[in-house]
C-alpha cells in the first residue's frame, strides 16, 4: 500500500513499507532541472547538485559523506531535464540520521566561493570527457535537432561557456525559486519506520514558507521535414541515433509504445538486435529507447557500428521501423513482448532503491501513482491492432531525426536524406 501526504506548504511524502527486505531508500526530488533554465545559465541545476554535496548549514561536505558512508549507506544525485534528485540506500534504523543529513543539504546549502570555483573546474572536465565519447556526443546533437532553441536541446551539464559564467549569485537565487516547498517530493521505500518519517517531514518540511513556482518554457513542435546531422570525428566507430518525436509521459499510448520498444529493440530476442547484429554482423551494440517528457518525448534506436556499414545498418534499422508499422505483430511475439514489460517492471520493483526512484518520479511527473496489477491490466488490454495504430503514428518519415558521429559520415548525409525520401 503506497501513501501519500501532502502539506499546506505543497510538499509531498509519498512511501511504500516493504516487507522482508532491511534497507530503505529515501530520495528528495525536486521539480528543477535543465529545462527550467535561460540559456545563459545552461548547467545551474547540474551545477548546484554538485554544490550541496560540499557542505550545508550543520555539515561539512565530509560530514555529510562520512555520516552516511560511515553506517554502510551510499549516496547519489542526479540532475535530468526535468527534475533533480538526492538519494541514499541505507539500513532501516538509521532513517531518521539520514533523513536529518539529505534535508540539510537540500534546504540549507552554504554554496561557499571556494566550493564553487573547485568545482566549476571539475564540472568543465566531466563536460570535456563526455565531449570525448560519441555515444554521448551523438546523444547531444540528436537533442539540439529534436528540441532546437528551446532547454531541452542543450546540454544538461552545460557548456564550458555557461558554466565559466555561473556565479554564487545565480546558483543561490536559483535554488530560492525552484526549491521551494510546492517543487519537493520526499519519495522513500523499504524497511521504514512509518511514524518516524512522518515526523520527520512534519518536523523539517511542513513549516517551510510557501513560495512563488517559476514557470517552465513548454515546447511546441514545428515539424519541417526530416532533420539529419551526420558529424565527421576521426574515431574507431560510429554512434548513431535514427529517431522521432514521441509520446509524453502521461499519454494514454505509452503502454503501446512500451511493447513497440521491446519488440523492435528492447532486448536480445528482439527484432533490430536479431537483424542488425545477428542475421547480418553490422553492429555490436543496437537497441531501441524510449524517453518520455512532461509535454513531449522521443522513441529511437541507438547503434554502435563500423562507419562502413553505416549506409547498410541504417538501411536495415529503416526497414524494421517500416515493418512495425505497417504489419501487425504475430500473436506469438505479443505474448512474448507482454511478459517481458510486465516482469521487468515487476521485478524492479523488488529492490527498495528502484522502488523509491519509481514512485518519485511518478509523483513529481505524473501526478499519480499506479499499482502493479493496474500496470499489468494497461499492458495486458494492449491488442496487435494497437500497437499497429501507434507505430503508424510515431514513425512518421516526415519527422525523421538521425544523429551520427563518426569518421567519415558526413559524406553520407544526403544517400541517408534520400532512404528517407523513398519511403
């Protein structure tokens, strides 16, 4: 049984007691991320989360690993598009020091100019490595093609430009507008003590001001044919992502969408997977992704491959997404697509941590919680004629996205312009 307290304030404590397991996993999200900044400070939310690791009003940035690190627990963040998130795992019975640590840094933390300037040369490089790797260059040009002159196309670390230009100013004032009490979801699962963490929330939360929400910049679409951007790097192998604008979070498709994925590339028995890798060697790595925004979203399918095979790979990976959406799947593989999505996200929902990540993000971004056996109902009314209806609708050549980096794949641009065209 989930329960879910809200307070005058607009925070939000959402937990789940688990039996037969000793851990808890406690997360404090807020409803902040790289979307929610100007360009100009593209990368504060990134940068901030690195910050309150540093030290807050009643710990030193070593106090707060040590306390928790010191009784056997880890602690994380991240930050994404739409939300930030800090976390721990740790034994049951030491909730309420745990809680008391995450809380402080959350709500109070001292943003010390040292701290900063340490920290702005750490970030610049995580910038740098991430430049370094095509999997993840490739993912940055594939978004500012998706998303162009609006937050979610830039970079969520930020740009070396933005971040030399991010002053303990702008970091403090944007922690004043977006953690504010109605941003917060305290999401936690496991062995827990359910009187103890109310006590807490009520203790440090339910007393905080309530404070003016900023406004985030929705995203309108404006669909001008297919968008293609082949990037020449002289690396070893070629990154690419072939793609297209998709379902947002809340869509009454997405549990359709969710097979589509696992039978085009959701796993080793699926269908790019067999073709690509298989039947005909062209890539070690091919999988398909969905992700899901509060307005908007994007499913496609990432491939590791020899730039020599990048004109035959996409030729094949263009023939898997036509074939899904114009043939319905056999009821053979429905079964088999039904009882992977509904097992994999049962069993996620053994281990606390993935509990706690889920019904976090479900609160924050979708505003409501679902139980297993609902989750299993929407997969399991899912017919052939949906998922047809759906994969007609998602891949539309029209919106066609592709990104690639790699030696040499610059020249490839217009025969991969006119696949498109021919279909």
């Amino acid at each position: 049984m989930y329960k879910i307290r809200e307070y005058g304030n607009g925070v939000r404590l959402v937990y789940r007691k688990m039996e037969g397991v000793s851990s808890v996993a406690l997360g404090f999200w807020v409803n902040a991320g790289s979307r929610n900044e100007p360009a100009a400070t593209n990368g504060v939310s990134h940068f901030l989360e690195h910050l309150l690791f540093k030290g807050s009003k009643k710990y030193t940035g070593d106090q707060i690993k040590e306390s928790i690190e010191g009784l056997g627990g880890a602690l994380n963040a991240f930050t994404s598009e739409e939300n930030t998130c800090y976390y721990a795992k740790f034994l049951g019975r030491h909730l309420k020091k745990v809680f008391g640590v995450l809380s402080d840094m959350v709500l109070h933390p001292v943003l010390k100019e040292s701290d900063i300037e340490k920290e702005r040369t750490v970030i610049i490089e995580e910038i740098k490595m991430y430049k370094d790797l095509p999997q993840f260059q490739v993912a940055e040009v594939f978004d500012e093609l998706l998303w162009p002159h609006h937050p979610l196309g830039r970079n969520i670390a930020g740009s070396i430009e933005t971040v030399k230009a991010i002053s303990s100013n702008i970091l403090s004032a944007y922690h004043g507008q977006w953690y504010s009490p109605a941003n917060i979801v305290i999401a936690c699962a496991g062995a827990l003590d359910e009187e103890l963490l109310e006590d807490a929330v009520e203790r440090l939360y339910a007393g905080l001001k309530i404070a003016a929400v900023g406004r985030v910049e929705p995203f309108a679409a404006h669909h001008q044919g297919p968008q293609i951007k082949l990037v020449a790097k002289d690396i070893e192998q070629t990154h690419i992502h072939i793609g297209f604008p998709s379902l947002w979070r809340a869509h009454r498709d997405r549990f359709a969408q969710g097979l589509i994925h696992v039978i085009l590339g959701g796993n080793m028995s699926s269908r790019l997977f067999n073709e690509v890798r298989e039947k005909k060697g062209l890539a070690y790595e091919i999988a398909s992704h969905v992700k899901r925004l509060r307005d908007t979203g994007v499913f496609f399918v990432h491939a590791g491959i020899d730039s020599r095979n990048l004109l035959e790979a996409s030729r094949v990976i263009f023939q898997e997404l036509d074939r899904i959406r114009q043939q319905k799947v056999s009821a053979a593989e429905l079964r088999r697509a039904k009882d992977f999505l509904t097992a994999q996200s049962e069993m996620a929902l053994d281990d606390t941590m993935e509990h706690m990540l889920w019904v976090g993000d479900s609160l924050m971004n979708l505003g409501f919680l679902q139980t297993k056996e609902e989750i299993r109902r929407q997969i399991e009314r899912t017919t052939a004629a949906d998922i047809l209806r759906v994969a007609e609708e998602m891949i539309s050549w029209r919106r066609l996205h592709v990104a690639a980096v790699g030696p040499g794949v610059d020249a490839c641009q217009e025969k991969i312009r006119q696949m498109a065209a021919e279909r």
